[in-house]
C-alpha cells in the first residue's frame, strides 16, 4: 500500500468524491418588501428565491443543485412552504445534496419514491407529489 496514489485513482475514475458542499455565504436575506424580478436579475441567472417564516432568502446558487434538490425545495416552496430561518433553509438544502448526490442529475431517473420520501420531511402533505 505504500505506492497508492490517490490523484491517479481518482483521475482514473476508480475512486469518486462525492462529498457535499454548499457553500452558506452566496446569499442575501430580505425582510419585508422587494421587487421578485429586481432582485432576481441582480443576485445572477443562478439564483431563486425562497420564502423564510420572516423574510426571504435569495440563493445565489440555487440553480447550481441538484435537479432532485431543485425539484423538491421549487415543489414545496410553490406550494407555500416558510422555512424557519437561513440555518434551516441550508440544513434541508444539504440534506437534498447528500441524498440525490447518488443518483444522475436527471429527474426521470430518480425514483419516485426517493422523491417522495425528500418531500415527506415537510410533512405528510407532500408525501404524494410523486
């Protein structure tokens, strides 16, 4: 084992990092009124906005996820969902990154079920959108 050499087996595609990293600093939190398309167009083509239980939070890379991560925080946030504060939001994003990190990122091939069990954590009114 002293000749292993991790750069090789990695550039050789037999080992894959897989570890999950959001970066927590690409956003902007807005507390009471702001103009959607405004804010959209300055945070850059990557961002989304989700709604927080006091304000909202403007994801810089939000586009950058997971299509799995995209579909179910989208799914849930259409449907009115308020996360509790930024901690929460990022918490439940990583979650979302770890879990479909196994999977393509290509929504016909994740199960419905993992989806479904994604959206669950927001509670049992969720659990059936796939």
């Amino acid at each position: 084992m002293d000749n292993f050499n991790l750069k090789k087996y990695i550039s050789e595609g037999k080992i894959h990092l897989q570890e999950v990293v959001v970066d927590k600093t690409q956003f902007k939190f807005i507390e009471g009124d702001y103009n959607y398309d405004e804010e959209i167009k300055k945070a850059g083509p990557n961002a989304e906005i989700f709604s927080l239980f006091n304000g909202v939070i403007v994801d810089f890379n939000a586009r950058k996820y997971h299509n799995g991560t995209q579909e179910v925080m989208g799914m849930v946030d259409e449907q009115g969902h308020e996360w509790e504060n930024v901690e929460d939001y990022f918490d439940k994003v990583e979650g979302h990154e770890a879990t479909f990190k196994k999977y393509p990122n290509d929504l016909d091939k994740i199960p419905d079920e993992v989806l479904n069990n994604e959206a669950f954590i927001y509670g049992t009114a969720y659990e059936d959108f796939y």
